[in-house]
C-alpha cells in the first residue's frame, strides 16, 4: 500500500528549547507544514524517563507549546498536542517493547550517554525510549520525520521495528484489508535543517542539549539579548593567531567550525560566506574572534528576540494554550485510534 505522506516529529519538555532543537528541528518542521499534513507533539511521556518535578513539567509542556506557534507553527493547520493525551502512543509502545528486540536496544548510543556509568539506576523507560519513539511515528503511519542528527539511529530502529511487525503479523495484516501485508510504512528521517548538529558553546565535541548543567553551554529560546550577547561573548573559542582560511581548517577547529556554522544558519547564508566574515573581522580586534562574534550576536538577536517576545506573550494565557493542546489531542486521536484498533485485531487480542 502507497502511504499518504505524513509528518511526525516531537520535542521533550524537559526545559527551555534552544538553538539546536530550534536550528536543528523546528526550522525543518515549518518548511515541512507548507507542504504536508503535519503532526507536532510534545513528547511529555518521554520527559519522564528521567525525573522531572511535576509542577515543572506542566509549566514545560506549555512553554515548550508556545516556543511552537512562537517559532510559526500553525496549531490550525498542523496539529499540536502532547503525547501523554492520546492513549495510542503508550499502548503501540507496549506491543513495540514486544517486538524489538533487546540486542537492538543494547546498540543506542543515547541511552549509554543519557544513563553515563549509573547504567543500574537509569529508569526502564529511558531503556526503552526508542520504542515509544517508534510507537509515536508509526501510531499515525508516518511516512517523514524532520530530526537533528542525533536521533538517526532510532529512527533506523523505528524502521526496524516496523518491518519486524511487518513480518510477523503478515497473515492477520493482510486479513485486516492490507493486500502487501504491510501495516507500518518505513519512516524516512529528513535531517536536513540549516544546522542538523548544532554543539555546546562550551564543547564543540558535545552536542547542545537541554540537560547540559551549564547553561552557558547552550542559547535557549527564552534568552533576552543580554544574555545571548553574554553567552557568544563568552562562548569558547581558540588560541590560533589566524583564522581558518578555508572549510578544511574550519573543519579542525570544533569550537568556531560550530559558531560559523550557527552563524550561516540563523543569516540564512553558506558556512563559506560565514568563514569569510570571520577572516573580513579578524583585524578589528582585540581577538580576532571579537568582530565576529558580535555580528553573530546582531544575527542571533534578529532571529531569537521575536520568538522570545511571542513566548512570554503566549505564556500569558495559559488557558488558551490548553485549549490548543485539547483540540491537537482530539484531532490526533482521530488519526490514531483507527490504526491502534487494527493492530490490535492484528496481534490477536478480543476488543470489547
Ligand atoms: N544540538 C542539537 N543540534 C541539532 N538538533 C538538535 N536536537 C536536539 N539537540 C540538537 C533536535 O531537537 C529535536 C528535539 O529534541 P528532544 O527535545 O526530543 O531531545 P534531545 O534530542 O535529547 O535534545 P536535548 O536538548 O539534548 O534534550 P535533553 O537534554 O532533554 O535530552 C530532535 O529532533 C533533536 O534531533
């Protein structure tokens, strides 16, 4: 069976959004809602595989809606909910922990970086993530997933899974009216944003990430302008006397190869023609990294500040916001419900 093309992609409500899921993802997304049905979740089941305060969360799962619409998400056009609303997401992960296999979850790199050497201690979800995340794609057949490039090994797991389900159930999937016995598409990851790996400004060998204790590691949505000038200011850098000359060098330079990256991606230009301000700027002193990083600072403040002020605005009605999330949860339901019934004729069990 041909799939209709369907976006699914999500965010966990595990803190401010920044740069990098912003640059990473969320620009993706809003290409993607102009051309195809789009479903946007924020992925609170997946937040508390690791320990969250609740009176926290329910303020994240907001914030994280509004940095969203903030951000030009369309909650009209495409749909915007959370995970934990609609029941298909836990329940096609349970019929997934029973499918993968666990030689399969051994092999995720996130979870040995996620779980560091305290492996006893980490919770069972945060083991199995990758099946819920399989679960939230293919509960909607999905056929595209707009991801950074930390999340392509589990998106191959996603696919995995579907052809092992495939496999498995073919008999009872072709009864359920599927002639290629084929219930789950392959989900495709699209990683294609203007900076699918965006790195900790303190660390060009770490990726930028919510969980990062330092916060000067990362410029978050809701930082105001001091702050984001502050946080370039102070970004690391090197001590070479010259810049790079060419992308090769840039290449072996992590830390500045990630702020001209980050620069080319917020002024919507190439990483070459970021490289070159950096060497037109590197007389004006007092390092050569001070012309730079403040025209990154201007390009940064340009593209953040709005999306900050129409967070704080969206902030201000929380009602409204449920509302949005209410109404995304209905229209998801409506999607998943029909799928999450044949697979469970397909598994066998008796619906009542
Ligand atoms: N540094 C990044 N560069 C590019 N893309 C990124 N993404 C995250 N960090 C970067 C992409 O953002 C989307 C949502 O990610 P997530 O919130 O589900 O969790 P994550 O990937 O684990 O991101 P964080 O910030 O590191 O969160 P925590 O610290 O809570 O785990 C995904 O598409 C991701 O690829």
């Amino acid at each position: 069976m041909a799939f209709k093309e369907r976006v699914f992609s999500g965010m966990q409500p595990t803190g401010s959004l920044h740069l990098g899921n912003y640059l990473g993802a969320m620009v993706q997304w809003i290409e993607m809602q102009k051309t195809h049905e789009c479903i946007y979740c924020v992925v609170d089941l997946h937040a508390i595989t690791v320990w969250q305060d609740p009176k926290e969360l329910k303020n994240a799962i907001r914030q994280v809606t509004a940095a969203y619409i903030a951000s030009g998400l369309d909650p009209k056009k495409s749909i915007v909910f959370n995970q934990s609303q609609v029941a298909a997401h836990a329940e096609l992960a349970w019929v997934f922990n029973c499918v993968a296999r666990l030689g399969w979850l051994n092999r995720m790199t996130q979870f040995k970086e996620k779980a560091g050497k305290d492996r006893e201690n980490a919770s069972v979800g945060l083991y199995a993530y990758p099946n819920l995340m399989a679960a939230d794609i293919l509960a909607y057949q999905a056929t595209h997933v707009p991801v950074g490039e930390d999340q392509k090994q589990h998106l191959e797991l996603a696919r995995d899974i579907a052809q092992k389900f495939n496999n498995d159930f073919r008999e009872q999937i072709v009864e359920a009216g599927y002639e290629d016995g084929i219930l789950f598409p392959q989900p495709e990851p699209v990683i294609t944003g203007p900076a699918t790996r965006v790195m900790s400004l303190r660390d060009g060998t770490k990726k930028m990430s919510k969980s990062e204790p330092s916060d000067m590691s990362r410029i978050n949505l809701m930082d105001d302008t001091d702050v984001i000038a502050d946080k370039i200011k102070r970004a690391k850098t090197d001590m070479e006397s010259a810049p790079p000359s060419n992308l090769d060098e840039l290449k072996a330079r992590p830390e500045i190869d990630n702020l001209v990256g980050i620069y080319a991606a917020l002024a919507g230009t190439s990483k070459e023609a970021g490289l070159q301000m950096l060497i037109d700027t590197s007389k004006e002193g007092p390092s050569i990294f001070t012309g730079f990083k403040k025209a990154l600072t201007e390009v940064a403040v340009e593209k953040l500040g709005p999306i900050r002020a129409e967070i704080v605005r969206l902030m201000g009605d929380p009602a409204e916001i449920d509302r949005i999330l209410a109404d995304g949860s209905a229209r998801a339901r409506a999607i998943a419900t029909p799928i999450m019934n044949q697979v469970k004729d397909v598994v066998g069990f008796v619906r009542s």
